[in-house]
C-alpha cells in the first residue's frame, strides 16, 4: 500500500531514509551513498517541515505495518513537480518498488500539482542511478547544481560532488 505520509510515520520514516543512504546498514541494496558522504541525509525535524509543507507530499510504501519505502513530490511551479527522497529499505531493492514508487509520485504530482513535467536532481557520480532513472524515461537537461558542501544537513561530502537535472514529461 501506498498513502501519504503524516506525522505520526515521521520515526519510520527517518529509520528508512537514513539505512538507504547512509552508514553499512545501506551498503546492503544498491542505491546507498555511503562511500560518498559521512553524516545524515535528513532529520526528523526536516521530515516534519516537508509533511506540514501543501506544496510538499511524502507518499510511503508499507507492507502491513512496516515502512519499506517512500518518495517525496514538491510542487516546482510552471507545471513542474520535482522528485526526491526515493528511499527503498535495502533488503527490498531491485523488487520494483523504486519503479512504483516513482510511479505514485508522477501520478499525485499530476493530480495534485497540476504538474506535466517531473525533475529531479541526482549525485553526478552515480552513474548506475542516472541509468536507472534513464531506463524510467527519465533524461539529463545538460544543467547542473552545485551540492551543498557546507550545509551538514545534507550530509559530510567526502570529495566534491555535483548534481545533474534530469527530467521527464508526465502529462
């Protein structure tokens, strides 16, 4: 089942983000930034600002009770909606719950968000996750964004990264 997160998932939520990305817990699926980045990759308090946020949605996926994955959609004006945050606990990777939580994404960021175009940024040096995203029909702009490097918040680099844009039409 996938639904709206609400403050109350907020515990969960934290727990599976951060086993995604962060730390040995995440070197057990293939989509981790482990080697990439020291710290977290959120907190509690920015999960409760995204969920009290109307132009911010964080659907999640659950199996019976337990939280296995989940995927924010914001509003990016212009009829856009940008996607972040696709976190799939690692043990459930490579099942296609990556791809239908992608999929739910698109779907609330065109019923909800009047969007018809759906970005995303990803690390530049994650060539296996732009692959994946591109076989989802998703494409690079050419455009690149700096990552926060000072803001611990997102996490410790340890090298310099960059984002690249990729985008898709969802309408």
């Amino acid at each position: 089942m996938i639904r709206v997160a609400t403050p109350a998932d907020i515990p969960a939520l934290h727990a599976l983000v951060e086993s995604a990305f962060r730390g040995d817990s995440a070197r057990g699926g293939w989509t981790h930034e482990a080697d990439l980045l020291d710290g977290q990759r959120t907190d509690p308090a920015a999960l409760a600002d995204a969920i009290a946020d109307p132009d911010r949605t964080i659907l999640i996926a659950l199996d019976g009770d337990a939280l296995i994955g989940c995927v924010e959609a914001k509003r990016a004006g212009m009829g856009r909606s940008a996607l972040g945050m696709l976190s799939v606990r690692p043990d459930r990777q490579a099942t296609g719950l990556g791809r239908r939580l992608v999929a739910a994404a698109e779907a609330y960021a065109r019923t909800e968000h009047g969007a018809t175009r759906m970005e995303m940024t990803v690390i530049a040096s994650r060539g296996e996750l732009i692959a994946w995203y591109e076989r989802l029909g998703y494409a690079r702009t050419g455009e690149t964004r700096p990552f926060p490097m000072d803001d611990p918040r997102f996490g410790l680099p340890r090298m310099a990264l960059s984002f690249v844009v990729l985008d898709r039409n969802i309408g």
